[in-house]
C-alpha cells in the first residue's frame, strides 16, 4: 500500500513525501489465555463442633455470610444444633450484639425474617425462633 504524507512543524514549513507500507505481523495472541482460577479453601464449616465458645463458633462459621445466614448459625450454636428446640429472641439479640465486630454490626431485626422466608428457621411461638431441617444450606454449602 502506497500513502502520501504531509507534515507541517510548528514553523511553518512543510514536509512531504510517499511510502509504501506493508502490513505488520499481529501482535495479539493467537488464542486466548485464561487465568487459573483461585483454589477454594477447604471450608472450616464442613464439622459444626457445638463445643466451641459461641464467639469461636460464630466467627468460624459465619465468615463471608449475609445477615440471615448468621442469624441461623448463631440460632444454631444456641440451640446445639437441634431443630425444633426454641430460644428467645432476646437472648439471640444478646448473644448477637455481645460479639458486633464477627457478626458485622448490631442485630437487625430483618435478619429474622429473610432466615424465616428461605426456610432456616420458624417461629414455634411468639418471641422465639427454632431451626428447620434444612438450616445447614444457610452455610452456602
């Protein structure tokens, strides 16, 4: 390819000129490289030790979880566990605002009903909450 080219300097004076061109080889990958993707962790939640201090507890489980997540595993470790065993919502609201800096904050009152609507928990009576069957999938597992 031919091209005519025509410059002019901040005098004033202009140059001129041809060249012939030819195209460059491509400097872009032939095929497209992807990166490794991370290794996942081995997860600490795979074994719920009841044993462990609350605060142990909580802050080993609940690490990368959203409010009604943490909610459930704290309703866990108070209750061993157990579904169907009730505790009140005054000492889960003690327990949680005791240990703000793992759980994220103090408690909000919505968590408990976010955990109710994705089935983790239930209210059994008024004022308390009791774990669902299914309340492990709240760990992301």
């Amino acid at each position: 390819m031919k091209v005519h080219v025509v410059v002019t300097d901040g005098d004033g004076n202009t140059f001129e000129g041809e060249a012939s061109l030819v195209a460059a080889p491509s400097t872009r990958p032939t095929r497209r490289t992807t990166r490794a993707k991370p290794q996942k962790k081995p997860s600490a939640r795979t074994s719920l030790d009841f044993s462990l201090p609350v605060r142990a507890f909580v802050k080993r489980h609940t690490t990368g979880l959203g409010g009604p997540q943490k909610f459930t595993v704290l309703l866990a470790r108070l209750s061993g566990g157990k579904a169907g065993v009730a505790i009140s919502l005054k000492e889960i609201e003690k327990a949680w605002n005791r240990m703000t800096k793992p759980m994220g904050g103090r408690f909000n009152p919505a968590y408990t009903a976010r955990a109710k609507d994705n089935g983790w928990v239930d209210t059994p009576k008024m004022g308390s909450y009791a774990l669902q069957g299914g309340w492990t999938k709240a760990l992301g597992e």
